[in-house]
C-alpha cells in the first residue's frame, strides 16, 4: 500500500486536492486559485506571470476601450495621462470588484490610506472564487478607479498610488 496517495490528515491541503485544483485550474481555463484555512494558504498558478507596473499581454484588441466603458466617465481622461509619481495597480484578472470584505464591512482602502506590498486592496471574483488582492507597492491611494460590484477586464485600472 502506498503512503503517497493517503491524505496527510494534519494538514489542510493535500496532494488528491492539489491535484483536483489543478484540474480544476484546467477544465475552467484559470490562470490562479489562491486558498486560506487557518494559517495555511495555497496559491497554484499557471503560466508565466509578470508583475511590473506595464504589464503586457497578448490579445487580439486593446482591453482599454471596453475598460474604459465600463469605468466612470470620469476616469477615461486620467487614464490616458497618468501622473508619473502614480502607480498602478491593475486588475490581474476578468471578474468583480469588491472594495470591501463584506456588505458591511468598510472598505479595504480609500483615497488617503496608507499601503504596502501585502496590504489587501480589495477581492476579484471570477467564477465564484473570491482572491484577495494586494497593493504589491508602498504608497498612498490617490484613486479609487472603480465602483464596488463593477466588473473589471485583464489590466483594468483599480487604483493610482502615490509611491512613496
């Protein structure tokens, strides 16, 4: 009898849900699941990944003209001409963005909080996953790009941060 296929009972993640979650990964087309229980966390991800304030992807069309549709009139102008100072964090993902934890929760940041790398600024949902979302800097937000509940494409605007 083999001990590699028996779950590990002392431990929240074991290889037969690893292994599901990748299927899972697979069969749904996602690119990342990112799980808590406890203090344990598990984050599997697919494909090459590149975190940096000009992100590139291979697309057909420019996500830009129907982002900046489903965004506030107000925000297209800023977007072609961003400040230098101000950095960007994009949506990684196609689904829902949620700027609290809950209905009644506040939110996770507004204009003025202080943030870091690890600081969660809001959750994205797709597909009835729920992933937290960090600054992935050290600054200030200077803008809230979109609306609780407003969809978002692959390199939505969420917010700009004055780094520092």
């Amino acid at each position: 009898m083999a001990s590699e296929n028996k779950p590990d009972s002392n431990r929240p993640f074991d290889t037969k849900m690893v292994e599901f979650l990748v299927k899972l990964m697979a069969d749904r087309d996602l690119s990342e699941i990112d799980l808590h229980e406890g203090e344990h966390r598990i984050r599997l991800r697919r494909g090459a990944r590149v975190v940096t304030a000009h992100a590139t992807t291979i697309a057909p069309p420019p996500a830009v003209p129907h982002a900046a549709a489903a965004q506030a009139p107000a925000v297209a102008p800023a977007a072609a001409t961003p400040k230098s100072n101000l950095h960007e964090i994009k949506s990684p993902m196609v689904g829902t963005f949620y700027a609290k934890p809950s209905p009644d929760k506040d939110d996770y940041v507004k204009v003025g909080s202080k943030v870091k790398p690890d600081t969660v600024v809001c959750k994205l949902e797709a597909m009835k996953l729920f992933n937290d979302h960090p600054a992935e800097c050290t600054g200030t937000i200077a803008e809230v790009c979109v609306k609780n509940g407003q969809p978002v494409d692959f390199g939505t605007v969420l917010f700009r941060v004055e780094l520092g």
